[in-house]
C-alpha cells in the first residue's frame, strides 16, 4: 500500500499497527454476529488499509468515510491495484454513512472535539446495537478519550495493548440531543469574522495567532481572483471577501471537516455566493494561472508527524495556479525556512513583517 498522492517519506507509513488491530478484530466480530458488509462502517481509514482489509475477507459494500481528499485518492489508487476496486461506498460524515451500522471501526483521531463529532454521530444515526471499536497507539491515547465516547454511550470498555495499539469498545448509544453539536460559531468582533468549526479543523472556532498575523496585511494585497490554500474554517477567504468586495474569492482544503467549516463561515459572515468552496488536494482543480493572489497558512505537521511536505506542496500549488506576477501571502513560524523555499518554487520574495512568532512575506510569481 502506498500514502500517494499524499507526502511519502521513510517515516511515512500507509498503514500502521492500529489498522492491522482494528481489521483483525472487526473481521472477527462481523463474522461472529453475522453481519454483512452493508452493516459495517469505518470513520478515519487513512489510506484505505482497513476497507481494503475487509473487501479482502468478503465484506464488500461497507460504507467508509475519510476526512481527505489524499486518503479517498490513496484508497482509490491501493484498490484498483489490489484488484478490489469498486467494493467500497464512500460517504461523507452524514446519515448515509451509518443508517443501520451495526459494526463502526474507527481510527481515533488525536483531538477530542473531532472524536465528540464522530462519537455523536454514530450514537444519533447507527443501529442500535451498534458495536463502535475505536482503536489508536497507546502514546496517543487518553483517558479523556473514554470520556467523550462515553458521553454518547453507556458502556465503554478499554481492551488490553497489542503491538502497542489498544481499542476501545462503546457500545449502547445514549439518546442525542436534536441537534448536532458541530459546526461551533464563535464571533471576532475585533477583526469583523464569525468563523465556524467542525471538530477535525485546527484551531477550532478560535482565530489562531498566525492567521490573525496575516489579516493585517489586507490592504496590502492585489485585489483579483483570490484562492484562500488550505483554507481550514475559510478565515482568510472571507476576510480577503469583506475587504475587497468586488474580488472573487475561492477556498480550498484538502480537509472534509475544513471545507464544511469554511461553508458555514462564509453563510456566518453573509458571504454566500461570493466565496466558492472546494474539497480539493492542493487546488488541482484549479486551472494553471488562474489567480492573482494566493493566501497561505501552511501546515508543518503531517498527523503525529513533524514534516514540511505538505507545506511545500501548497508552495509548488501557489506557483501553478498563480499568474505571472500574481502575489503568495503567506504567514509561517518565523523558525521555519521559509523564505529560502518560496523563492524557489514561486518567485522574488520578501519579508513584510515579523512579530515574536511570525514571519509573512509576499512572494511574486515568476513571468
């Protein structure tokens, strides 16, 4: 199994011993209770090692839901070449992804608002005797972990470690409350944005401090088509949007959770029909030389890991898709280097601030 198209790297793995847990133990509880794969479903299957490992087995049609658009790419491409493609369904985090779910195998995430939003959703749209294994390395895992699942479910039980991995098992959902308890709106009234989160999205409904950097900087900016890069809860794009009125303005993440977030930002903000939102890795959708500024917070972690790949493939993404002389803004741990990178894969770039933490340059596209 391969990460691609995702960053691939030595310590990089598709799959890890969790996966390997995780489907040992489904396989076996689905054949224990007789269920077919149309009552599975698997939450955060990173790329594809778990659906796979069950079309392997004979469970065909189980329903599975990936936060990115990497991992949904990495599972299309590691089923076609295991002959095992087209037996998986897959959903977004809705009803149809649990409507009669008796069995849901699940990677825990490490942030525990993402695991409140899976837990809920489960509880509020699976089967009742739905059985939930959430599975995650032991150096990861928390006891708040038991507590956010076991606010949804009466029983949670904690299973003995193996190869470093354990389980829980949650079981007997509670009754949930009407409504969902994402996306969480919290308003700025210091720089004039709402911004709204679903639980996998960094920083939550918080402004983060390099984003807020960057806001500075608006009227420094070309005004034109604007792609927001990464755009997590959208606080770029709809900010560029209220500035600059007359501009067109497109968000993009590679992330489920980010793309319903930055939707619901930009309906908080008024800004519906004014700001496209896409699901997409690193703008491909877009055409080649099609903006005129890019606005950028890139990431520096991939998962648990410390790596600047993914943020150097928003880098060569900026340069693709911006016109000769079009602008990258970007905002970056002022430690990181950057600016070296930039000029590299973009064009002429200099510094425009600095604060205790933060460098922002603007990076001029070649001709």
């Amino acid at each position: 199994m391969r990460r691609y198209p995702d960053v691939e790297a030595p310590n990089l793995q598709a799959w890890d011993a969790t996966d390997l847990l995780l489907a040992e133990r489904g396989i076996a509880d689905a054949s224990e209770r007789g269920l077919d794969g149309s009552e599975i479903a698997i939450i955060g299957d990173n790329y594809g090692a778990l659906a796979l490992r069950l079309a392997a087995a004979g469970f065909t049609g189980v329903r599975v839901h990936q936060d990115l658009a990497t991992g949904r790419e990495a599972l299309r491409r590691n089923a076609e070449e295991l002959g095992l493609s087209g037996l998986q369904v897959p959903c977004e985090l809705e009803a149809e992804l649990l409507a009669g779910a008796r069995l849901v195998l699940l990677q825990l995430p490490r942030g525990l608002a993402e695991l409140e939003e899976y837990a809920d959703a489960v509880a509020r749209w699976a089967s009742p005797d739905v059985v939930v294994l959430a599975g995650g390395r032991v150096k990861h895992m928390t006891l708040a972990m038991n507590d956010v699942l076991g606010a949804s479910f009466e029983v949670v039980a904690a299973e003995l470690a193996v190869r470093k991995s354990r389980l829980l098992v949650a079981s007997v959902p509670r009754t949930v409350p009407e409504n969902p308890p994402f996306p969480v709106c919290a308003k700025h009234d210091d720089v004039g944005l709402t911004l709204c989160t679903h639980g996998a999205v960094f920083a939550g409904s918080r402004l983060d401090l390099g984003t807020r950097f960057l806001l500075g900087f608006l009227d420094a900016m070309p005004v034109g088509t604007a792609v927001d890069l990464g755009c997590g809860t959208g606080a770029l794009a709809a900010a560029y949007a209220l500035a600059h009125p007359e501009a067109v303005v497109v968000a993009t993440d590679r992330s489920a959770a980010a793309v319903r977030s930055a939707r619901a930002t930009v309906s908080a903000n008024g800004l519906a029909g004014r700001v496209l939102v896409e699901h997409d890795d690193a703008a491909a959708s877009r055409p080649d030389a099609s903006a005129d500024v890019v606005l950028l917070n890139p990431p520096f972690h991939l998962g648990a890991s410390v790596h600047a790949g993914a943020g150097l493939r928003l880098f060569e993404a900026a340069a693709r898709i911006l016109r000769p002389g079009g602008e990258l803004w970007a905002v970056y741990n002022s430690h990181l280097d950057y600016r070296r990178r930039l000029q590299t894969s973009v064009g002429q770039t200099t510094v425009k601030g600095r604060s205790g933490k933060f460098t922002v340059t603007r990076s001029v596209r070649n001709g």
